[in-house]
C-alpha cells in the first residue's frame, strides 16, 4: 500500500513538471512571436514619402 502511494507522489511530481515546462515554452514561443507580428505590422504600416 505504502509503494503504491510513492508511485502516485512520483507521477504527480512529473506531472507537474511537464506542465510547468510546457507552460514555459508556450509563453516564450507566444512572447518571441508577438515580437516578430508586431515588427512585421510595423514595417507594412511604414509610409514612404
């Protein structure tokens, strides 16, 4: 009974750990993209004289 309540701690914790990363990746993959939209938006907006 104790061992089955370390295996479900374990899969938890790296649960948990998955989630934070994949959490983290997506806010910098949206952070680097919002980057580039925005300098792409400004240089199509750009007037010439």
């Amino acid at each position: 009974m104790k061992a089955e309540k370390g295996q479900t701690t374990v899969e938890y914790s790296i649960m948990l750990a998955m989630f934070l990363t994949v959490t983290l990746v997506m806010v910098v993959l949206l952070s680097a993209l919002s980057d580039y939209g925005w300098r792409l938006l400004s240089l199509v907006g750009m007037d010439y004289p």
